[in-house]
C-alpha cells in the first residue's frame, strides 16, 4: 500500500515535470510547424469518424431514453433543450475525450514506446533532431487544438442523431428542433466545454507522450505502457471536468 | 581493411566512466581513434560496448573523465554544438532504427532536412540515390521499412547514416541478428563504403568475421577497461587467457 502510494507521488511528479518542460521547450525555436499539422491532421482525420458515429449514436440513446419520461409529464417540448444542455455542456466533451484517450492516447504511448524500444527516438536523437520537440511538442499541440474541434463535431452530430429521433416519434422539424436547442444554449454553456476540451486534449497527449517516452522492459512494455495511458487519461478527465464543472458553476452563481 | 590512417586523432578517451546505479559499466576506458582507421570493440554481452559509442555520440551522459571527438569535448557542448558534431558522426544502429511510419525514400530524407543539407528538391534525390545505390538497394526507395528483411533494413540504415558523408561511423552490431552469410555481406559493404567515403569506424561487434574483415585494430574491452588491443592476427595467436578465452567463447 506504501509503495503504490509512493508510487503514484512519483508519477504525478513526473508527469508535472514533464508537462513543464513542454512549456520550456514549446516556447523556444525551432517550431516543428510541419509536423504540427501532421499531427493535426493525423489526430482529427482518424479520430472524427469514430467520434462522429459515437456522437451520434449517443444522441439517438439519450433522446430515446428520456423521451418516455418526458412524454409522461407532457415536458417533450423539453427534449431538444434538455438534449442540447447535456450534450454540449457534459456528454460531448466527455465522451470525445473518453474515445480520444482511447484511440490517439494508446496510439500515441505505443507508438513513442516501440519508437524508443527500436532505438528510433536515438536515431532521431543522432540526426540532429530534438526527439522531445519533434514527438511530444507536436503531439501534445495537435491534441490540445483538434480536441475542441471533435468535441464540437460531436455535438453538432449528436444532437443530428436526437434531432433524428424528435422527427421520426414527434414530427419534430430538424428547424424547429435547432431553433429550440439554440434558443436555450448561451455562450456560458459552450464556452466552458470548449475551455475544459483543451485540458482534456493536453492532459491525454501528455500523459500518452510520458508513457511512451519513459517506456522500458522492451517490446513487452509496449502494450503495458499503452494501457497505463489509457488508464491514467481516462482518469484525469473525469478529474478534470470535475475541477471545470466547480469552476463554470461559481460563474453561474454569478 | 586497408584504409590509410594518419597520426590525426578524431576520438580520444581517458579515463571514461559511467555506471548505472551499482553497476559500474566503463571504469576507467581508455582510447583512441585515428583518422582513417577503423577499430572493432569485442566484448562479451553487458560489457558496456553499446554504452561506450552512445557515449560518444552524447546520447548517454558520462560520469567522470575526458571525451573528445573531432576535436571538441562532447561532455561540455551544447545542444547545439553536439548537433553539428552529430552531422560528423554517423551511427548505424544495432536493429537499423529506421522510423517505421516513413518510406525509405524518406528515411534518407531526414538527416539531410534536419541537418539542413541542399534544400533544392533535386540535390537532395540525388544524394538519396547516390547513398541507396552505394548500398545496392536503389529499387527499394519507395518502400516501407516493414516490407524490407532484416539485412536490407541494415543496409538502409548504413545509407542514412552515409548520406552526411560523416567523418566517423559508429557501428553498433553491424551484423547482429542476421545470417552468417549476409553478415559478410554486410562485412564486406562496410569495408567498401569506408573506403569510398574514406570515414573512421568503431564498430562494435561479437562477429570476429566482421571484425577480420572490416577492421584495422582490434580493442577488448573487459571489465570497462582497455584490456588489450592488437591487430585480429595478433589477438588470435595471444596467450593471455582473457584474450584466449574471449576467442574461444565468441568462436564457440
């Protein structure tokens, strides 16, 4: 119990350390701006089609599970607000940041793990590249900046998919469902989800860039490495959008 | 090996050491490489041979002692500084260390991009062709590092690691985990590009073949010393036990 303790100080210490020098190195040239938007566009063209299809089909669930309740009480006029609010407020971030802590997480960490077991991150290190620029930088930027991005898609195709729905059992109008959705969405419920989907963004990238950077135990610790990220992200979200929901409701309060 | 040397040293080493925690790997290596001259390092597994050319190159921190190459002391440069002694020291990896999710077309690409080499599209191509064809493997250039064997991925990684034209190569393993026969062929493609590109080597290696054939001097490190060092004939026909046993086992 001591040593898991212990353990689990060490980590945190050095995912600190390690998210510090993120900031000392981003700063300073030379900028890997190529590589940036690889990543970019590695991260959000392969991530948006399971986000997308996941958004959706949570739209679909939700609306389908609360639309009897609201039925019973004559509050389905409720739904597309209701919908919209939990969408983009709570589930859309959380659930892009889940699958993304999943799919880019696990692939970035067993990526830069089976980099530095093949000796890559060394070669790189050789030809005159700074692998710490070059792999975690790039990385860690791109998931900050492309995080939103999904989270946004998602909302936009998750309240497709209860849009769907509204149509199909309530002769909803697609206008009408997202005239009500918007008429009860205010900044103060989009901005804070697109502020904490840049944390979650950062905070999977980096904690997939430190597992995969400090790996060792050779090819065997690539799988175990890829699944401490996954387990290590997943866990900060939920953290971190507790922090964010204290933060947004004293704004509320307000 | 029947490269010319001269009396310019390109690597000096005095007194090297470096431990990991208790384990006290280099203790006390002494060394050096003249220009021209392609030295081999024996040493049986653990001995700290892949320890001692990551020292070298900087990728692994010293703990004690004198470490000049091509004039500059690696401990006390700069980031900055030890990436331009970089682009004078090749270093082919044990397992060839290409990056996967690159083409061997950009594999060669990138220590030229990095470095800054002739950025015209053109120049640059014909170095790439240049470094593919003086390993003989010119047809593979648009092909993945997972589509290539263990001996072409070798041969790749020795034309990235040309394609500087560094002054030194470090071989790490040139012929670890191939077959005997590619082994010398291997053997004897880096015997042919140290003479065509006329680098110093230190090439670390258990294959006595490979060291017979590519080497000028033979070093043995024991212990993290300099145990004893001679040409290949004059290691073999040596009495002393290390010497005898070392040949013996590696042989067996």
């Amino acid at each position: 119990m001591f040593s898991q303790i212990k353990k689990f100080i060490i980590t945190t210490g050095e995912i600190t350390s390690f998210s510090l020098s993120y900031f000392k190195e981003a700063l300073f040239p030379p900028y890997e701006f190529q590589e940036l938007l690889r990543q970019c566009y590695l991260l959000g063209n392969k991530s948006i089609g399971l986000v997308g299809s996941t958004g959706f089909i949570m739209g679909i669930v939700l609306t389908l599970q609360t639309r009897p309740t609201l039925v019973e009480f004559g509050a389905e006029s409720w739904m597309p607000s209701m919908v919209g609010i939990a969408i983009v407020r709570e589930i859309g971030p959380v659930i892009t940041a889940l699958i993304c802590a999943g799919k880019v997480g696990s692939g970035i960490s067993a990526e830069l793990a089976s980099m530095k077991v093949t000796e890559q991150i060394d070669a790189m290190e050789v030809s005159g590249t700074n692998p710490f620029k070059y792999l975690v930088i790039t990385r860690v930027t791109a998931a900050t900046l492309m995080l939103p991005v999904l989270v946004v898609s998602a909302d936009v195709i998750s309240l497709g998919g209860s849009s769907l729905v509204e149509y199909l059992k309530g002769g909803v109008s697609l206008q009408l469902y997202f005239n009500k959705v918007f008429d009860y969405l205010n900044y103060g419920d989009l901005i804070p989800s697109i502020i904490k989907s840049f944390f979650f963004g950062f905070a999977i990238a980096i904690v997939a860039c430190y597992k995969g950077f400090t790996s060792s135990k050779g090819t065997e610790g690539v799988g175990r490495t890829a699944n401490q990220a996954v387990v290590i992200s997943s866990m900060l979200v939920f953290i971190i959008d507790f922090i964010a929901v204290l933060i947004s409701d004293i704004f509320y309060e307000l | 090996m029947e490269n010319e040397t001269t009396n310019n040293s390109v690597i000096e080493i005095e007194e090297l050491y470096k431990s990991f925690g208790d384990n006290h790997v280099l203790r006390g290596f002494t060394f050096t490489l003249q220009e021209g001259e392609n030295v081999a390092v024996l040493g049986k597994s653990g001995s700290g041979k892949s320890v001692l050319i990551k020292c070298i190159i900087g990728l692994i921190p010293i703990d004690q002692g004198n470490l000049i190459v091509l004039g500059k002391s690696i401990p006390d440069l700069k980031r900055k500084e030890l990436d331009l002694i970089r682009k004078d020291v090749g270093f082919l990896f044990q397992g060839a260390a290409l990056y996967d999710s690159m083409s061997v077309k950009e594999n060669l690409e990138f220590p030229l991009r990095r470095h800054r080499e002739n950025r015209s599209g053109i120049s640059l191509h014909k170095k790439i062709e240049e470094a593919l064809d003086s390993v003989g493997l010119l047809h593979t250039l648009h092909l993945m590092p997972s589509e290539l064997s263990g001996g072409m991925k070798k041969r790749v990684a020795l034309a990235r690691t040309l394609i500087l034209r560094p002054k030194i190569i470090l071989y790490d393993e040139p012929t670890g985990g191939l077959d005997p026969i590619t082994g010398k062929e291997i053997s004897h493609l880096i015997n042919n590009v140290q003479s065509l590109y006329k680098a110093s080597a230190v090439i670390i290696t258990h294959d006595l073949a490979c060291a017979k054939i590519t080497t000028n001097r033979i070093v043995i490190l024991s212990n993290g010393i300099n145990y004893t060092e001679g040409t290949y004939d004059k290691l073999k026909q040596s009495t002393d036990p290390v010497v005898e046993e070392f040949f013996e086992e590696i042989a067996a």
